[in-house]
C-alpha cells in the first residue's frame, strides 16, 4: 500500500510553476493518500513560497531550506530530496517534466532504489501513458519498485483548482548538503526570442513535413495572405537549418497565441504544442491523418502541404486578387 | 583526455511499426529504415569538435542492441569516432532505461572516460533517463540538455550550458569525469564524407559481451503498447483539395481573416 504521494514543486524567479499545480490533478486521478508539497529553496524564498503552496492548496506543504544556494541545481535537489525521502518508502513523488524535472528523476530514482517513469501524459486503469515513436504509439507504464519517481508532462493536466477551505500546515526542514562539486553560473537570456512572433496575429508555421528548404517559398508565398503575419517554425526545422532557432515555437522557444496559427506539415510534438495552443484559431495541414496536431486544431486538412498551399493561395487570387 | 558517446538505433519511419501479438512492445516492418538516432549525431559531432581542439583526444562510440545497431556504430566511425564498440542483444526487444545504463555502465567501468555523451533522449522510447541513471551508476556528474560546453582541460573541470524553457541557458561548472546529455541545434552534425563511410565499413568493432548476472529488477515500467486514442478536437475538412482549400477559403472569411 502506498504511504506517500509528494509532489516536487517548481519554481523560478520566486514563482511557483503552473505545471506543480498541474501534477496536483494528475495526484488526484491517483487512488492513494493525500499529497504533500515540497518545495526546495533558499531561506528568504522558502516562506512566501511554501505561503502560496500552503494557501493554495490547502495541502501540507515540506518547505526545506537549502540555505544560500537560491537557484535550481540538480546536485542540491538530488541529495537533499533523497536524504529526505529515504525513510518514507514505499512512495511516488510527482515531478513537473521540466527542464529541471526532467534532469533530476532518473538519478534521484537511483538514489532512492525507485523505479522511474518519464514524461506521463495520462492515467488509464492505473497505468501510466505516455508517448513513444513520436506519438505513434501509447505505452502504459506501471511501477516495478515500491516506491516511483513520476514526471508529468507540461500540459497533460490542467492546473488544479485553488482551494480555498483550508490552508495547509507548513513543515520547515533544514538541509544539511552543503558540500556539492557542481557550481552554477547563472541563467542566461534566451537569444532567440522574436517579438515579430509575439506581435503578430497570424503565424505560418513550417513543420518537417515541408519536406526541404526550398519548401519554405511555399510558406512565403501563404504569407502574402496576411498582412500582419510572422513565420514560425518547428524545432526540428531549425535543427535542419531551414528557418533560423529566433522562429522556433514551443516550450523551449517562443510561446506564442495569435489569433491565427496555420501550421503547415507539423507532426505536433508536445514540446511544439506547449507552445502554440492557445492560439484562438488553429488550421493544420499534414498528410497524416494521427499527426498529433490534429488533438488541438480546430481546422484539420489532411493533404500534403506543398500541393495544398499553391492550390489554396491559387484559389484565393481567383476570388479576390485576380485582374480582369 | 578519453570521451565516450552513447549512440542509439532507432527507426526512422514510425509509421511502419505494428504493435506485437502480446502487445508487449512493437514490431519493425519490411519498409522500416534505421538510422542513428537525432540526439546522438549532435553528440558525436560535439566529440569531435573537443577532439579538434584538443587533438590529445580518443572518442569512442558504443551501443547496445542486436547485429543491425552495428551499422550505426559505423556511421559514427565515418563520422571520425576513433573506436566502436558493441555490446549485442539476442533478441531485437525492449530495454528499458534502468538496464540499458546499468550494461553500458557495467561495460565501460574503469575505461577511464573523462567525458560520457549521450542525446538528450531516444527518439523511440523518448524516456530520457539514461545519461542521467549511467552519471549515478559510474558516479560521475552530469548535466542534461546542453547546448553549449566548454572545456578546462587543465583544470579537470567542464562549463556548460543547458537549455531551459523560452530558450534560456543554465550555465554550470561540472568535475571530471560527467555525462552530458546533448541537445540538438548544439552544432551541425557533419555528415559522413564516402571515403570514410567505405573506411569505417571495413573497421573491427570491439564485441563486449554483457555481464550474465543482471540484477532481476531492471526490467523496467514498461506493461503494454497501445494504439494512441486522437481525439481530434476539431473539425476535418473534408472533400478533394480543391474542396478542402475552397471550404477552408471560407472558413478563414467567417473569421475575419481573409
């Protein structure tokens, strides 16, 4: 029987992350006991942080003070989480699948003789599914150990709820890790945010399913369609060098929600759809009918994009652009 | 100054697999292509530009899996990799990621790799936890993510960057030995020149066998595949292209933006 479920809130800049609250909804599709927070940081954060846990939750909040060390550090969380957790087995901990979750799960698992599973996007009949090949198909995980190390997908639970009835008790504990081999040196600014994408009302995204660089005219060209438009792109574009990383959209580029998104020949990552779903109105177009863009399009065409734009932008100078 | 990258196989057309009768894992197809997974060529071109930098240095690569991985070992040797190594699985099935780091590990212990790169994650199973379990395993430090590294190599110690959300940079000063993850966009993997493909066709591969005593836990989470359920949320235009483009004309007019 489970005894614990925790869940590892993260924050940054001295705000909490949505996607903690996020693993409060995925904790309450568990059957098991009531989860408790942690929250690691250093004193003079740790109280207005575990306050907005402990007010919003109404949970019992672990507030474990690391001292001077004021930002994220896989080392620091490591130890101190594994430290704290070694007597509390058996347990799951739920962990954001951040870029911080996700670099400390599998050897905080280590620590701690759990098992681990990654990137969850889902519970079905008490497993947990999650994404493989790309989407193309589902795995159903279930623990092996007693005790399981959990990272959830950013966005595969919304946010829970506040709840105001109660507020939660908060528990401070000191961290005695103090001696740790890697040191940080600081957080730098993205040099690849665009304001043309976060100005713009409608964006044209180019997908690997364009197929190759001399494609992207087919993009411009849809452009001319829209006068306040910017071009976007998916990760996997900029990889290949057709579009420079300033137009890459998602979770690890730009966030963007223009009134249009146009996606064109984009499979739909989760990492991309992090980025772009809030869009009030989103077309795509991919000749594969399962392509996971479709689970947030409102306008899915199931056609091949460098055949359908010509037509489309064709058939659009018949209507409106064509001279007698 | 010694570097050990970890390449995977992977397929490279999803679209050709089949879920198995006991729907435990999937099969390949006749059509399925392999080809060294994304992540990993950013890692095997990262160790290379070190070795240019610092031409003291021997990369190695090694990967796990049956006899067809061995073409991806040999991508990595045209690559410039000095030695390939395999360690070969009977059968073509699932690892899951607490095996596969605990026999690489195991393989590799006492080789005295200063540096242990692997991608930022498998484009098959996309679980991300090996580079991470093998630092723990073999006690070295690790970081996730990178896209930018730098090395002191006098002083034992290497400075990264890895990726954050929005595109910024956490920058940390790692002890030698590490495993990095690598993350793609870090560099533009060079692709293979003919003659060093023909080269690295005839090179020996080392052949580790591994250990015979796993631990019996580390068979992993892994239960069942299944077909994933897309509930499309909205509404797919239908008809010829024609149709589709002239609705779709429509649609963007009711909306205003047209």
């Amino acid at each position: 029987m489970l005894e614990h479920i925790f869940i590892l809130a993260l924050h940054e800049q001295g705000k909490i992350l949505q996607e903690t609250y996020e693993c409060l909804s995925c904790a309450d599709d568990m059957a098991g006991p009531l989860p408790s927070l942690i929250v690691l940081a250093d004193t003079k954060t740790l109280s207005p942080l575990s306050q907005e846990l402990a007010e919003k939750t109404g949970l019992e909040v672990i507030a474990i003070d690391t001292g001077s060390i004021d930002a994220y550090c896989a080392e620091l969380y490591i130890k101190t989480l594994t430290a704290y957790l070694r007597d509390k087995s058996p347990f799951h901990i739920i962990i954001p699948h951040t870029s911080q979750g996700a670099d400390c799960a599998p050897q905080l698992a280590h620590g701690l003789d759990a098992c681990c599973i990654t990137a969850v996007e889902g519970i079905e009949e008490g497993r947990f599914a999650r994404s493989m090949f790309g989407g193309r198909v589902k795995a159903l995980h279930s623990p092996s150990r007693t005790s399981a190390v959990l990272t959830v997908m950013p966005g595969a639970w919304k946010p829970a709820e506040p709840d105001r009835r109660s507020i939660g008790t908060i528990t401070v504990v000191f961290s005695a890790e103090r001696s740790l081999s890697t040191r940080t040196s600081g957080i730098k600014e993205s040099m690849h945010t665009n304001t043309a994408l976060t100005v713009a009302e409608v964006i044209i995204s180019a997908g690997r399913g364009i197929g190759k660089a001399q494609n992207m005219a087919n993009l411009a060209l849809l452009q001319t369609l829209f006068p306040r438009s910017a071009l976007g792109a998916s990760r996997a574009v900029c990889d290949l060098g057709w579009l420079d990383y300033t137009h890459q959209v998602g979770s690890t580029g730009n966030k963007v929600a223009p009134k249009l998104y146009f996606a064109c020949g984009i499979s739909g990552a989760l990492q991309h759809l992090a980025g772009m779903k809030n869009s009030r109105v989103i077309v795509a177009v991919n000749t594969d009918p399962n392509a996971s863009i479709f689970t947030v399009a409102d306008y899915c065409i199931v056609e091949d994009v460098n055949a359908f734009i010509p037509l489309f932008v064709n058939l659009y100078d018949d209507r409106h652009r064509k001279k007698p | 100054m010694k570097i050990l990258v970890c390449v995977k196989q992977v397929c490279d057309n999803p679209d050709t697999i089949t879920i198995n009768e006991s729907s435990a894992w999937i099969e390949y197809g006749p059509a399925t292509v392999f080809r060294m997974n994304r992540y990993d060529e950013y890692a095997v071109e990262e160790a290379m530009r070190i070795r240019e930098r610092f031409p003291d240095t021997e990369v190695h690569a090694l990967s796990l899996g049956p006899a067809r991985v061995q073409s991806t070992i040999r991508r990595a040797l045209g690559m410039g990799v000095s030695h390939g190594i395999h360690i070969p699985l009977d059968e073509d099935r699932y690892v899951s990621p607490a095996e596969r780091a605990w026999i690489i590990s195991e393989a590799v212990r006492g080789r005295g790799y200063d540096l242990i790169f692997t991608g930022v994650m498998a484009e098959d199973d996309m679980e991300a936890q090996v580079g991470g379990l093998i630092s723990s395993l073999l006690g070295y430090s690790s970081a996730t993510g990178v896209m930018a590294e730098q090395l002191f190599n006098e002083a034992g110690e290497i400075a990264v960057e890895r990726e954050l959300e929005g595109g910024r940079r956490e920058g940390l000063i790692l002890k030698l030995p590490a495993v990095l993850t690598i993350q793609s966009g870090i560099n533009t993997p060079r692709y293979p020149a003919l003659s060093h493909m023909l080269k690295a066709k005839a090179a020996p591969l080392e052949i580790i066998e591994q250990s015979s005593h796993i631990p019996p836990d580390l068979s992993g989470t892994l239960r069942a595949i299944t077909e994933p359920s897309l509930s499309a949320k909205g509404e797919f235009v239908e008809g010829t292209a024609s149709m589709k483009a002239l609705k779709l004309l429509d649609i963007l007019h009711g909306h205003s933006f047209l």
